[in-house]
C-alpha cells in the first residue's frame, strides 16, 4: 500500500494538516488487519511529517468480523465504520480492504466527495465512476496504472518507482525499476 504526498513547487514551511480515518478490521489473519498495518501506516504517518510537513490526525474506525480470516463483516457494520469517519470530518479515507465492503464505502465517499484510498479490494477499474477512489495494486499493470492516474491529478510528468521484485510464494533477488512518463 502506498500513501503518497508531495508538496507542490514553491512550498512554505506552513504545516498542512489532515485528518485521516482508518477503517480495516481488526482482530483477523488476513494482511490487510490493522494489527498487521498499523505499524506501516504510523510510519508513513511519521514520515509525512518529517519530510513533507504534513500533519496526519489518524482516526480509528475499526470492526471486527465473524471469522478470523475472511471478510465476514456486515455491510451494515462497515458502512457504520466509514460514516462514523465521515462524520468526524475527516479528509481521507483509508480502507476498508474487503471488495463488497469497498464498493459500498466508494459509493459514500463519492457522495460525500471524501477521497478512499485502499491497497487491497479487487475491481474498482472504473474511475469514472468513483472519481474520488484510488487504489493500489499488486501488480505491475495496476500499479501503473494508479501512478498513472497520480502523475495526472498531480500535474507531475515523470515518476520512478524502485522495488524489490517477488511472486506469491517465490522472490526474486535484486530490485527492479517502473518508469512512467506522461
């Protein structure tokens, strides 16, 4: 998963602030759990702060699920999650990673006009759709094709990404390069 944030040209030393809500389970096996996450996401919280004088107030808006490795949540449970986020005003949603439940919380960020930002879910291939959803990948094609859609919301023309390369159940050694150019 990748949160991305990047002062445009000219910036001050003026703290930007933002309030985040984290809506992902809790208590589970599956990779996307907050107990897995959660200390990725301080870190990327930690070093926005550093290097890009962004100010990140997470806000925690997790639920647990049936079973303890699959996306066994109600919707109802879900969408009570990320309306509790929207109703504390925040400016950024990240999660929920179960598909169903994504599609549900897309359809409120849109209406509420709240960008969603997930690493899991499988679909969403229509922006058009859900103007205010990105999601990451777990490929290259998807992965490019979220760069892709960052470099234009951004106005920015070139962007690298160094990564280590690996497969499901196999990694390769030594890193490799994706390039995008508008």
């Amino acid at each position: 998963m990748a949160l991305i944030i990047r002062a445009r040209s000219g910036t001050t030393t003026t703290t930007t602030k933002l309030r985040m809500g984290i809506v992902l389970t809790t208590k589970t096996f599956m990779n996307s759990d907050f107990s897995i996450t959660g200390p990725a996401i301080a870190l990327a919280i930690n070093r926005s702060k550093e290097r890009f004088n962004v100010d990140i107030e997470p806000y925690l808006s997790l639920f647990s699920t049936e079973e303890t490795s699959e996306c066994r949540a109600t919707n109802t449970v879900v969408l009570g999650r990320v309306v509790q986020a929207l109703q504390s005003s925040v400016d950024v949603i990240l999660g929920p990673s179960c598909t169903e439940d994504f599609v549900l919380a897309s359809k409120l960020a849109t209406v509420y006009k709240v960008p969603l930002l997930t690493g899991a879910a499988v679909l969403l291939e229509s922006s058009e759709s859900w103007v205010y959803v990105s999601r990451t990948g777990f490929n290259v094609g998807t992965e490019a094709s979220f760069f892709t859609l960052i470099l234009k919301q951004f106005g920015w023309r070139h962007v690298a990404v160094i990564y280590e390369a690996n497969n499901v159940g196999k990694t390769a050694t030594g890193q490799s390069k994706l390039t995008i150019d508008l």
